[in-house]
C-alpha cells in the first residue's frame, strides 16, 4: 500500500503569509495527486486535482505541484477563511490513501 | 448539481453491524464514470478509506477493512449502502460517503481520480 506523510502536521501563519505544505508518497504515484480542504464540523473539499489544476470554484492563491513521490500546496496570500487543515491524497492505487492532515492556524 | 447525504443511526452496540445509507440527489447513480465512496474519521484524527461502488455492483474495499465491510447499491432508490460487521470502539467515527470522479477512453481508464462531492457526514459511536 502507498503510504503518504505529510508536513508540517500543524503551521502557525498570518494572514497575507505566504505557506507551503509538502506531502509525500512511499512511492512514485506521477501526478496522480489531490488536495483537500477541511473546516470542524465540515465535510473535506476539493482544491486541486492531478497535483496542479484547481478545482473550479477554489480561488487562484492555492496552487498545487509536484510529480513522482514529492508534492506541494501553496497559499500565496492567507486569508482569514483559509485556516482549516488540509489533506492530500493519492489516486494511483487502491487503497486509497490520504496524508494525515496539516492543521493551519492562525498566528 | 449532484448531493449526498448519510443517513443510519448515531449509536451502535459493539459487535452489531453498524448500517449507513447515503442517498444521492441531482444525478443518478447509474450515469457511469463515477465510484460511490465510503470515508471515515476518527475523531480528531485523518481520514481512511473505506472502499467503493460502482453502479454495476463492482465493489473494492480497503484490506484493512475487507472481512468486515460489505457495500451495495440500489439504483431504483439512488442509494448506495455501507454495512460493517463486528464493530468495536475502534469503530467509531463520523462516516463519509463521497463520488470518486473518474474517466475511460477507449476501454483504458485514467488514475486522474477525485472524491467530489462529499456528504455531511454522520457520527457513528459505538458503545454498550
């Protein structure tokens, strides 16, 4: 089974900051690659898809990118409304298999 | 545009089967090109997939969980169901049924899959 880690497991940010979450796979998935947001109390959504498109809908500062076994999110400018946690996952194989979240707070 | 959303009881016993619904509306379930997911998380913890559906009645579960999981579908209802067997504490989560988007050309499909959209989620807690 792919395993994928992500990191950091919690950022503390500001708002305009600019952050990054990395995520990694146990092994070459190519870009086969998703991004989820997830508000308490809420159902995850998705961002991205395929590492680096984005979901209609989802605001042009999140972006994805990557390939292979090494993958990342970026926020160019936080706003409020961004702080939530945020899981990647894989796609090239079953199990499915997800990251185990990076929590974003606020500074 | 296409919802979903759980349904089946927040308080199971341990060693019962815990039974979830989810119940799809403004599409159908028999379209094609998409799987019917099931996704838990334990509280405060990541999420884990539990396997998936596809109209025909294909199922893939997660190893992890296969011996104890059984997923169905009734498209006359626009549902699919989740039953997982022998539940424990352990068990215990909110449970997320999801569609998996994804697309064939030619008989070879894509591994371009996502889950979008999600249900609300339900909380299945099990105790005595």
């Amino acid at each position: 089974d792919i395993q994928m880690t992500q990191s950091p497991s919690s950022l503390s940010a500001s708002v305009g900051d600019r952050v990054t979450i990395t995520c990694r796979a146990s092994q070459s998935i190519s870009s086969y690659l998703n991004w989820y947001q997830q508000k308490p109390g809420k159902a995850p959504k998705l961002l991205i898809y395929a590492a680096s498109s984005l979901q209609s809908g989802v605001p042009s500062r999140f972006s994805g990118s990557g390939s292979g076994t090494d993958f990342t999110l970026t926020i160019s400018s936080l706003q409020p409304e961004d702080f939530a946690t945020y899981y990647c996952q894989q796609s090239y194989s079953t199990p499915r298999a997800f990251g185990q979240g990076t929590k974003l707070e606020i500074k | 545009q296409v919802q979903l959303q759980e349904s089946g009881p927040g308080l199971v016993k341990p060693s019962q089967t815990l039974s979830l619904t989810c119940t799809v509306s403004g599409g159908s379930i028999s379209s094609g090109g998409y799987y019917w997911s099931w996704i838990r998380q334990h509280p405060g913890k990541g999420l884990e997939w539990i396997g998936y559906i596809y109209y025909s009645g294909s199922t893939y579960y997660n190893p992890s969980l296969k011996s104890r999981v059984t997923i169905s579908v009734d498209t006359s209802k626009n549902q699919f169901s989740l039953k997982l067997s022998s539940v424990t504490a352990a068990d215990t989560a909110v449970y997320y049924c999801a569609r998996e988007y994804f697309s064939c050309t030619n008989g070879v499909c894509s591994l371009y899959n996502w889950f979008d959209p999600w249900g609300q989620g339900t909380l299945v807690t099990v105790s005595s």
